[in-house]
C-alpha cells in the first residue's frame, strides 16, 4: 500500500549519525588509506581534532568506539594516543557468541559444521608442521590423558582436547579456515557443558578415544600423509559428536563477559604463542617519510652541538689572550 502524505500526522523523524560515529569511520578510512599496519600510530588527538574540524571530546568518543571494536589500543601519557591494532579473535568470539545467544544453535549444528571444516583444516596443515607444532601436539596428548579421577580436572580435559585441534589450525596458512575453526573451537570449549550425573567412565572412555584418534593423526602428520590425516579427522569429529550427545553435552547459553575474553587471551598466549602462524603483513606504502625524520633531528643536534663547541674553544682563547 502506498504511503498517504495526508495521512501521515507527525514529522518522520530522520536520525542523523553522531559527530563522534563520523569520525570513527573516517579514521577507518585513514587506517585503510593509509595502510596501517598493526603497531603503527594514528595522529596525536590534537592532529585529528585539526584533521576534522571537531572537539577533543568526539575525538576521544571516536577512538574509544573503535578501541571497544577491537582496532586500535588507546594509551594515555605524552607519548599516548592511538595505535593500529589486529583485532583479536577473543573479542571476534565475543560478539559471534553474543549474537547467537539469541539464535536456536545446538550441539549437531556445531559438529556438522567441524564434520566438513575440521578434516580440510587439518589436511591443509600437514605441510606447514614444524618440529615445535609436533612436540606442541605430543604435550597436548600428555596433558589429555584420562589419569585423573578428579572430576573437574576431567572436564579441563575436555576442554584441553580442542587445543590439539588450535595446533593445527594455527599451522594452516588458510587465514579464513583457520579463524572459522578456531571460533567454532572457542564456542566448545565455552559452551559445552555436561549434566551432574554423566559417569565418570564416559569421561575416560571419551578422553581415551580422542588421545587415540589424536595420536594416530599426529603420527600421519608426521608421515607427511595428508590424505590419511584428512580420513581419521572425519572419523573423529563423527567419533566425538557420538561420544558428547551420549554424555548428555549441552550447548549452555550465555553472554560473554569481558572477564572471558581476558581468561581466552591467557589461554592463548599460553598454549598457542609458540606455534601460531605468522600472518602475513602488507608492506606499509606511507612509510619513508616517518622513518627519515628522526634521522634529520639527529643530524641537526650534532651540527648544534659542534657550533657550541666551537663558540666555548674560541671564548677560551680569547680569556688566555
């Protein structure tokens, strides 16, 4: 039906976006323009309040919306202001889980989706293992071996088993696949949770069978049998959605705290940072001019202190005349 100008008694009311909103995403525009790369500085507040005609409050409204985006790390201080950040995938979980919180997602939706991903991740990976990725991967089963009866240390080892599956991701050089993998890992180690009254055999009998089908694919890894690596992974993934859905696994549905993202970037430094892969840097386009300029202040002192140098000898023989 089309809309009657007459019958429309009240002004629509258009929103305009914030000054603040605005700026933000002209900075992103500088970041790209500009090339940017992670660690590279933005101007200095008062250089963008100059760039964009607006007041230190919208800017510093602008760098803390895309501070809380995850692209930039704002400091304070003389030497503060903003610096080109990767956006971590901690905060990338956070707001995927966040927006599934309000979605109908269950335990078959994940492992259908790790079913068609995890074998082509894990094939991928074969030839780019290092000698540090494979004792990575040996310490993992270690750590994953059901000796404990504590029943918690048995859920941590639950946990730990995706760890294996991150070692792996982080040695494909498949940056989209990797980052849908290692996000579909995070929601399980997460969000999966078991009822009270699954037996404590179960647990063993399922930290046994993943140590297993864990070694078997570490040892075609190292083989070097890619195909094969790709077979057993398969298996497992069917192997481990039997193995969660008879120990009653539920996805828990929840929002992700802040307190969550800080606990995953311990996590990460700590069982991933000396095997994760290299992401590949564009080279920076606006670079020489920055990199010159410290050169020229240097050479400049050293012309200013010569002539001071010079100027206290010739006082000195003046004095002795």
């Amino acid at each position: 039906m089309a809309l009657d100008a007459h019958t429309v008694r009240e002004p629509l009311e258009i929103k305009q976006q914030k000054r603040g909103d605005l700026v933000a995403e002209a900075i992103k525009r500088l970041i790209t323009e500009g090339n940017l790369l992670p660690g590279d500085r933005l101007p200095r507040e008062v250089e963008l309040q100059q760039m964009f005609g607006v007041s230190k409050s919208t800017i510093r409204e602008a760098l803390k919306s895309l501070e809380v985006q995850g692209l930039i790390k704002v400091s304070t201080g003389p030497s503060g202001g903003g610096m080109v950040v990767e956006v971590p995938l901690e905060r990338t979980f956070q707001l995927m889980q966040n927006y599934l919180f309000f979605k109908e997602v269950s335990i078959d939706d994940i492992y259908t989706v790790r079913q068609l991903l995890e074998p082509e991740l894990a094939a991928g990976a074969v030839p780019h293992l290092t000698e540090a990725d494979f004792a990575a991967l040996e310490n993992n089963m270690s750590c994953c071996s059901p000796a404990s009866h504590d029943r918690h240390e048995l859920l941590r080892q639950r946990q730990a088993d995706v760890d294996f599956h991150d070692i792996l991701a982080a040695a494909n050089p498949n940056s989209f696949l990797r980052f849908t993998c290692e996000l579909v890992n995070e929601m399980i180690r997460q969000l999966i949770v078991f009822g009270n009254e699954t037996p404590r055999r179960e647990h063993e009998k399922f930290g046994t069978a993943n140590v297993n089908i864990h070694r078997e694919i570490t040892d075609a890894a190292r083989a070097g049998d890619a195909e094969r690596v790709r077979e057993l992974m398969h298996f497992h993934m069917k192997e481990a959605r039997t193995y969660i859905k008879r120990m009653n696994g539920k996805l828990r549905g929840r929002l992700i705290l802040d307190s969550d993202i800080a606990d995953m970037q311990q996590r990460v430094r700590s069982q991933l940072g000396a095997n994760a892969a290299p992401v590949p840097r564009r080279k920076p386009v606006v670079k020489k001019a920055a990199t010159k300029m410290p050169a020229v202040k240097k050479t400049t002192a050293k012309k200013t202190t010569a002539k001071k140098t010079t100027t206290k000898a010739t006082a000195k023989k003046t004095a002795a005349k």
